[in-house]
C-alpha cells in the first residue's frame, strides 16, 4: 500500500534528491502550474478530465467514477509502463489529493511499484509556498544592478552566475524581460508559477552572504514580487552598469529580434505611444514598419526609455551607487566579479 507525505517531509526527500515527483493531473492543468521540477504522466487527459467532471456534476458521483474506470482500464499498461520507467523512489500528486493521486498510487502499488503521495496535492504545495513566502526572512545583502534599457543586465548576471557568483534572475524566473515589450519572444509565467520557482531560488541561495539581482519593479510581466524582496532591492549596494547607446541598440536588436515579431513590436507600441512626442511617435512608428529597427529602438531609448529610467532612478541615494562603465557584457562581468568577490 503507498504512503502519504506532508509537502513539509516531500521537501525534505527531493531536498535530498530522494524522490522524483509526478503530477497525474491533465496536461493543461500541468501546463498552468506545477511543483518545479516534475513529470507529467496524466491518469487523464483534458477530454477525458472534461468528461468525467461534466458526468460528477450532472449526474452522479458514482456515474463518473464508473466512466473514469473505464477510461483509465483502456490505458492502464501504458499508463504503468510510463511509471515503471522513471527510476528511483517516485511521489504523485493531483490537485488535492483526492482521487485521481489515489487511484494512481493503488494501481502502482498492485504491480509492486510502491510510490508517496502528496497529502493535499498541489493545493496543499501552493499553500506552502504561499506560506513561506510569506514568513521568509531572506538572509543575504543584494548587490543590485542597474541600468539603461538594452544594457545586458540580464547578460551580465548569466554570465557571472556561469562564473559561480550567487545570482537571482528575476526576469529568467517571471519569463518577462519587465517593460512592454518584455513578453516578446518569450513565454510569460502566471504568478503560481513564478512563485514556485522564485521560492526553489531564494531556498538555494539562502545562506549566501550577498546575492545579485536586477533592479527590477514591483511587477515583472504578469507577476509580483514580494515585498521583502522589493525591501532588499532597496536597502542593497546598487550597481549602475552604463553601456555606449550603439551597443545597447545591438543587443536590443539580438534580444528581441524584431524582424521575427513585427506585429507583437507594433502592438506594444501601441501602448506607449501616446507617452511620446508626436512626432518622434510617428517616425517609430514607421520605422517599425518598414524595417528600420535599430532607428526604431534608438528613438524609443532616447525619447522613452531613458528619461524614464532617470526619473526612476531619482529615488535612489547617489552616495550609494557603483558605477560600472563597460562596452561588452564580459568587460561588465569582470568588473562587477570584483565587486561581487570582496
């Protein structure tokens, strides 16, 4: 017969590396939010979900088992071989716990492959997460980097965490680069999501005597940081990182590649277009259309991004500031290691 765990013991396990965790629910419900980290062998899939939940709330409880039983018989060597085949102590979960991770963790356990359960399931981790980050007090200082939009930021702390610094990538975890163009190219995360993945980071880099992020907003994309962390932003060492206009201008154009996401480009515009001179709104505009990319993103540094970086960067104590002057993001790294490294 399986065994239930609480998630604070399931933490304890993975934490280990004792355990690989499957979530049995349907893929979209995967595809939404999950615990980082797992594998998704569904008892059913979103038809199969859809019709079997239609059947429990317009018929009967035992209907929709019935119908579910047969669902699942049809499949159940592949569904069983799917387990068998991931090595290794194994945890399921669903959404919170009910039928779906039983049955799963019953059939298993008939066929001698003997797995946990998560009590409470993914409800029951979100609540922890929740919970946790709640309560969390984040030990380490921040060195927090700043700087103009197109400067590599991002760049500059993939490359220093490459080179074993204590890195925080905010932007990385949100899949939002932070300004409105920042979904572009990328696939956003719901706050679920982020909040998982952000918890797993400030985990690992707890007893960290300093750790590096960006100076990013309250929101990132779709999501929100915690306020301590927004606390730590602003009570860190802050990093003012300055690239020349022409170098930012290259690496916009390498990160967004707008020549691939036209329409996307032109409909974020669209929402910052009313902010900036009518003129110059309109020479973006269409350079945006017909091409002339790196026209369009100097216009929009200069006569957008810029002046509101500055204004941003008023609330900020100079006295406080490192500035770091670099024309490539491994000369910024090699400066910002010193920093890091004292």
């Amino acid at each position: 017969m399986f065994q239930d765990l609480t998630v604070e013991e399931w933490t304890e396990r993975r934490s280990k590396k004792e355990l690989t965790t499957i979530d049995v629910r349907s893929p979209s419900e995967f595809e939404a939010a999950t615990i980082p980290g797992s594998l998704n062998i569904p008892l059913f899939d979103d038809e199969e979900r859809a019709e079997v939940g239609t059947i429990y709330t317009q018929t009967s409880v035992q209907a929709a088992k019935e119908k579910g039983l047969q669902i699942v018989s049809a499949k159940l060597p592949a569904f069983i071989r799917s387990f068998a085949e991931v090595k290794g102590p194994k945890a399921v979960f669903c959404w919170r716990g009910g039928m779906r991770s039983r049955t799963t963790a019953t059939l298993l356990s008939l066929m001698d492959i003997n797995v946990f359960r998560i009590q409470g399931g993914y409800r029951a981790y979100r609540q922890w997460v929740v919970d946790t980050l709640r309560d969390m007090t984040f030990k380490p200082d921040a060195l927090v980097l700043n700087g103009y939009t197109g400067s590599g930021k991002t760049l500059v702390l993939q490359e220093l965490s490459r080179r074993g610094a204590p890195v925080l990538d905010l932007e990385d975890l949100a899949g939002h680069r932070g300004s409105v163009f920042g979904h572009i190219g990328l696939r956003s995360r719901n706050q679920k999501m982020f909040d998982s993945l952000l918890l797993e980071e400030l985990l690992r880099l707890q007893d960290e005597p300093v750790v590096l992020f960006e100076a990013e907003s309250a929101r990132v994309g779709k999501v929100v940081l915690p306020d301590f962390l927004l606390q730590k932003k602003a009570e860190g060492r802050q990093i003012w990182l300055e690239m020349p206009i022409e170098v930012r201008i290259r690496q916009i154009l390498e990160d967004y590649r707008p020549w691939e996401h036209q329409e996307d480009c032109l409909e974020a515009f669209r929402r910052v277009k009313s902010r900036i001179h009518t003129p110059v709104a309109a020479e973006i505009d269409l350079c945006l259309r017909e091409g002339k990319y790196d026209r369009a993103v100097e216009l929009l540094l200069v006569y957008y991004y810029d002046p509101l970086y500055e204004k941003t960067s008023e609330q900020y104590n100079p006295d406080n500031r490192i500035v770091v002057r670099a024309e490539s993001v491994e000369q910024a790294a090699d400066e910002i290691e010193k920093l890091w490294r004292k």
